[in-house]
C-alpha cells in the first residue's frame, strides 16, 4: 500500500467480523457511527451466522452505513484476515471489533494521536469496560471480573512492563482491543487458533516492542454465556501451550542479533511463570525438553558453544548472583520466588537512582540560589530575557538540572552579564 504524505490525515477502518450475535451486533456497529472521530470505513463480513445477523446487517448496508458480506463458516481467523484484505486497499490503520462488543464514542479520538507520536510501534490497546449480556457493569462477584480485575492490578505495579504482563496475562482480553497499522496486520495475520489468535498477536507484538497502552477504558467487552472462551481447561491449556511453542520457534532466528528481543523474552517467560492466562508453565518445559530429545550430543554441544559473548553479553555475567550476594542469614532462607534477583535488581537500580536524584536536587537548588541571589538576573526577568531560564521544564530532577544548564549556556543575557563582569557564576 502507498503510504499517505504527512500532511494527510490517517484513513481508519473499523473491521467486524460477525457470527451469530443478532442480540448485539446492531450495539456493535452503532458504536462505531457514534464515534466523536467517525471511521472512515466500516467493513463487516458474516461468518456463516444462522441467526438474523445478516439481514440487520444487510438493513445498514442498504443504507450505505457499513461495507457488508456474508460468508460460509470459515472461522474468526480467517473472516478477521478477509476484513483486513479489503480494508487494507486504501486505510493506514484499522481497528478490530468482534460482534458481540462496543466501543466507548471516544476511543478513536483518544487513540489515533498515538500513532502520530509514535512512529515505530504499531499496535495500540487500551483499557476496558467489561459488561454483562444487558450492558451492565459484570458483577464483581463473577469469577470472570476477578480475573479481569486481578490481571489489571499487576499493570498498577511500578516495575510493570508490557512483556512480562503480557506473559502473565492476556490484559487486552479480545481482538476489539487492537488497533494497528495497516502494513503490521498485513504482515503478520492472526493464526488458526480457536482461543488465542488475539494473545498470539499481541504477545508477538509486545515481544518486538510494537505494542503500546493506553489505559483509559475505550471498549466494552461482553461476558455472556456463549463466549469463546467458556470452556473446559483441557482444550484451551492444550491451546495456549501450542501457541507458546508457536510463538518461541517464530522468534528463534532473531534472538542471537536483537539483545532488546531477548531481555523483553527473558521478562516475558517470567510473568509466564506466574501465568494467570491458563499457561501451564511446567507442561510448557516438559515439551520443550520433548522437544529437544532427539538432538545428539555433538548436536547439543555445537549449539552450547555457539553462544558468542559478542552477541550474548550475559555469558559475562553469573545469574542471580546479586541475590546470593543480598542473602542475609538474619532473616532465614532465601525461598523459592520466580523472578526474585531481577526484582531485586530493579530496586538496587531504583535505589541508585534516588541517589542520583538525591545529588541533582543539590545541585539544582545551588544552582537556582545563585540565580535568585543575582540582580543582574532579576533585571533580566524584568525585562523578559530569562525566560527559559525561569521554566521548571524536567521530569526528573536530573532532567531539570540537565536543562537549567542548557539554557544558561545558552542564554544571551546571562553572556553579557558575563562579559560586563557582573555575573561571574560560571552555570554553563
């Protein structure tokens, strides 16, 4: 697809798939025309329905509302490929809403500027609203919302990241959660699965750092009797170890040249230690250990000795040698806890950097007090020439130290003050 010259505005689709949902899909489609930022196409195919989806549908294409084709059965995977083929011609993004949910009139107001500031990811969820058959919030007392409820917290964490979420939990929930670029979806189209076509992609996306978040709740997904997902542990265990194996062996070849791709790995397959999205972590090594059974052992040892510290800078270092070296006996033994050096790690790192923070506040405030204790800079301020030298502009105190250095470098008023000799600090 020919790509769109800055100044024009990205063209949207909303694809919908849909099968058998003539109770929600009038609900679904309405909420597209409602959006404060209206699609500007609409493409729907049904799947086969038996119920009267086609011809509620058919009544909004008569009014030239929607795009509309109906289908034999061919599965969510293939009929949500067939909508973004035909959406793909002239659209740079599209957005995915399955039949039986909603989105909120805001959402592509709130989420198209993304793409703008975002130029190197290309696939964007957001919070979401779950509701019951009748448009209700879910109860919280339903074993569905606690899930929902739970898998959310963890995103409140301060150490939370979108790779090891993502392996704990399938947070986005559903395919209506994702809006991407067009050229993404066409490159890497949603697998056969039954479950976890939706989890494969966004996975694979927070693996390649394609994926961002927004957490305002921008879509509706429905948790009614007749969902997907409602199903005995067997089938969708089997499933997501399947997509796990899927999604190692697709990822393999790039590991060895892409160090970002195997630390957002490593932090992936943590959270999926923990996994609350019915990834049974000790099945996945028994056949990945299945797996390798059949290698020899010059086979094995060629593959060991391939690691090049070169590529693989973590063959320089011991793993978790850091919280061998933070046991204290005072307190007992360590204890089994996935994830426990990395955790301490980051609050090593965290702790240095409030030291740093601690020194950069020093220094700001010397800084500041200089200035304050300078007639030559107040004249200035009267005289509107030390603007940028009075602004707070900084995250972090570092920042703002890093920032108040650059503009009194580069301050015209301070320079003179300088070369009249009256305002010999020395802040460059």
């Amino acid at each position: 697809m020919e790509s769109r010259k800055p100044h024009q505005a990205a063209r949207l689709a909303v694809v919908i798939p849909c099968y058998n949902h003539e109770r929600y899909i009038e609900k679904a489609v309405d909420s597209c025309l409602a959006q404060t930022r209206p699609p500007d196409r609409i493409v729907v195919i049904d799947d086969g329905s038996s119920d009267r989806s086609p011809e509620i549908l058919q009544g909004y294409a008569d009014r030239g509302l929607i795009e509309f084709t109906a289908q034999p059965n061919a599965g969510a995977h293939a009929t949500i490929g067939r909508c973004i083929a035909k959406a793909s011609t002239d659209c740079d993004l599209i957005s995915i809403l399955n039949s039986d949910d909603h989105y909120v009139a805001e959402r592509f107001e709130k989420c198209l500027p993304w793409f703008g500031q975002n130029p190197g990811r290309s696939v964007l969820c957001t919070g979401i609203n779950v509701v019951d058959e009748n448009d209700g919030p879910l109860d919280p007392a339903n074993a569905r919302m606690k899930w929902f409820d739970a898998i959310w917290s963890i995103g409140d964490h301060p150490d939370a990241d979108l790779a090891s979420w993502l392996g704990q939990a399938n947070f986005p929930a559903t395919t209506t959660n994702v809006i991407a670029r067009t050229p993404y979806l066409v490159a890497n189209p949603f697998r056969p699965y039954r479950f976890n076509h939706d989890y494969y992609f966004l996975a694979k996306a927070a693996l390649e750092d394609q994926l961002g978040l927004i957490p305002d709740k921008l879509c509706n997904y429905r948790v009614h009797s007749s969902n997907t997902i409602t199903t005995a542990p067997a089938p969708l265990v089997r499933e997501m170890l399947r997509m796990h194996l899927d999604l190692l062996q697709e990822l393999a070849p790039r590991l060895a040249s892409d160090p970002g791709l195997r630390q957002r790995l490593y932090r992936y397959l943590h959270g999926a230690a923990d996994s609350v999205s019915s990834l049974h972590s000790g099945l996945l090594q028994v056949l990945l250990t299945q797996l390798a059974s059949p290698a020899d052992e010059a086979r094995v040892e060629s593959l060991v000795e391939s690691l090049d510290p070169s590529a693989f800078p973590e063959l320089e270092n011991f793993p978790n040698r850091a919280l061998v070296n933070a046991h204290d006996p005072q307190r007992g033994p360590l204890g089994p806890s996935s994830g426990l050096a990395e955790r301490y790690e980051q609050l090593r790192g965290s702790a240095e950097r409030s030291k740093g923070d601690a020194r950069a506040l020093r220094e700001l405030a010397k800084t500041r007090n200089q200035l304050l204790r300078s007639r030559w800079f107040a004249l200035g301020r009267t005289l509107g020439a030390c603007k940028a030298l009075s602004s707070d502009t900084g995250k972090t105190p570092a920042e703002k130290l890093a920032n108040l250095q650059a503009a009194s470098a580069a301050s015209r008023w301070l320079r003179l003050g300088k070369k009249l000799g009256v305002f010999p600090l020395g802040l460059e």
